[in-house]
C-alpha cells in the first residue's frame, strides 16, 4: 500500500497531473505487452499478484480526459471494495507528502466529464502547472467508463 | 436621465454588450493561453490573471460553432452569481472594447442569426448597431455542468 498522504505526479498526453494517493494501492511499471487492448483507449492487465484470479481492467487517463495517448507503461491500481481498477499513464511518480507543492483552487469552465470536472486546482509554483485531479470523482469516472465497455 | 453602464464587447460574429459591474477587466495583451484537457472546444485553455487560472472562452465556438478570429484583447468577467469567488472567466475579444450608457430608450430588435439564442438574451440597437446580450444563466448552464 501507498503512503496515503503521498501524492502522484502523472504524465499523460503532454500534461502534468497531480493526484492524492489515498486511494491508490501501488504503482506498476510494466512494458506494453503487459496490457491487451480490449478497446480505445481501455486494456486488460495481466497478474497484477500472484493471487489475483482475474485480469485488472486498465483504463488509459487520455481516454477520459482526451488527451493524446502516447506508450502505456505505468499502472496505478486503485483501491475498490468491489473489484479492481486500474489507471494507465506515460509516467507516474510517486512525491512524499513533505514535497507536495502548493495547489490553487480552478474550476476550469465546460468540462466534457458526466459530473463535472475532475480537474480541481493546479499548482502554481511548478512548471508546467500541474492540473490537481479529484481522485474519488476520477474513480467513479473510470468506473463508469469501464462498465460501459462489460469490464 | 443616465442609462445602464455596459461595455461592448466585439467578438469575430457579433458585438456584446455587457453590464459593466460584470466585467473585472479588459487585458490588452493576448495572454499566455495554456490548455486544458476534458474541455469542450469552446474552451480556448487557461492563463493567469492577478494570480488566479482563468478560463478562456471563445463566443464564437459556443454560439455559432464558428472558428474564433485571432482575438486581440480578453475580457475577463467577475464570476458567475453562485459559483466560488475564484471562478473568474474571460472571452477572447476581437476589436476596441468601448464604455458607453444603454439609454432607456434603446430599443430591443431581432437577435442576429449568426448566434444561437440559446445564450443570448436579446438585442438592442443603439446608434444604428445592433448590439448582442448575452444570457448569463444559459453560459453558467454550459460551463458548469451538473456542478
């Protein structure tokens, strides 16, 4: 399990995303014969443990938020009662609680997300910004997501 | 007898006219635009403003569908009645921005076709120009959706 004060710098279609990491179990780098791709933008993920009995639906971060998809290599899996989830993205790293920067509320205007934006703040003092993602509404999004396509 | 301050606002279809009290500032410089992912593409992106992010919308793309002229002003506005006092917004502008009196005498006549109605008022003419109003609730609708 991840420190839960934690925070998750994520990399993806060009942006820079900072995400809470309570909810996030672990961080996995796999190479890309790892995912299968079950549609646009979603994969399967293979052997997350060795307990596992089934594959992790992945949901790429770019498929949600229209960002331009590059190589999938990182996974954060995600927490869930019910089943497991997990999120891809170019690059995720992992910043101690003690690093976090500063965050700046925004409600960026018309977001194309069920429910609003996920995005919200951004850190002013890093360059580029980082767009500040609401991990539980990110989560119910890619639930949503996910079950539109039976994973 | 003094009219309602406004200011007009040109876009690339039509010129807005707006209450004064609306408008936090007209920024002469086209600002440093970042984007933003999971918009709308009505949504030009984000720049800072007296430190705060503030979104770019561009009128055209939101009410005619059209491809927004080069803008060379922004004018930002005061946030929307009920959203947080940071949630400052801005219209990329494409001409002179003017302050002038709607006299009460200013006529409404017909909302030009080149913009949807949806987000716009009525019209009023004054010294023979036609200018647009826009409607506040209907942007709020679009920008804030479910929220």
């Amino acid at each position: 399990m991840l420190d839960q004060r934690a925070f998750l710098r994520i990399r993806e279609g060009g942006f820079a995303f900072l995400l809470a990491a309570d909810q996030a179990v672990s961080i996995e780098r796999r190479n890309r014969g790892a995912f299968e791709p079950v549609g646009d933008g979603l994969a399967l993920l293979a052997a997350w443990q060795p307990a596992d009995d089934g594959r992790i639906p992945v949901l790429r971060l770019s498929l949600l938020l229209g960002t331009p998809a590059a190589d999938w290599e990182y996974a954060i899996m995600l927490s869930d009662d019910s089943r497991r989830l997990a999120l891809a993205a170019e690059h995720v790293y992992l910043i101690p609680e003690h690093e976090k920067p500063a965050i700046q509320s925004f409600n960026p205007a018309g977001s194309t997300l069920p429910g609003g934006a996920v995005i919200t703040g951004l850190c002013p003092q890093t360059e580029p910004e980082y767009l500040v993602l609401d991990m539980p509404r990110l989560q119910r999004c890619l639930r949503r997501a996910a079950a539109a396509v039976g994973l | 007898m003094p009219g309602i301050p406004a200011v007009i606002v040109p876009t690339g279809i039509v010129t807005l006219v707006v209450p004064s009290a609306a408008v936090a500032e007209i920024v002469s410089n086209p600002p440093d635009v970042k984007p933003l992912p999971a918009v709308e593409p009505w949504v030009l992106g984000y720049f800072r403003w007296r430190n705060y992010p503030v979104t770019l919308v561009s009128f055209e793309r939101l009410a005619a569908d059209r491809e927004m002229a080069q803008f060379n002003r922004v004018c930002v506005f005061y946030p929307l009645p009920g959203r947080e006092p940071f949630d400052y917004f801005a219209l990329g502008m494409n001409g002179e921005p003017r302050s002038l009196e709607i006299p009460d005498s200013a006529g409404a006549v017909s909302i030009p076709p080149e913009v949807s109605n949806r987000f716009v008022a009525g019209a009023v003419a004054v010294d023979d120009r036609t200018l647009v109003i826009p409607d506040f609730d209907a942007l709020k609708s679009a920008f804030y959706p479910d929220r």
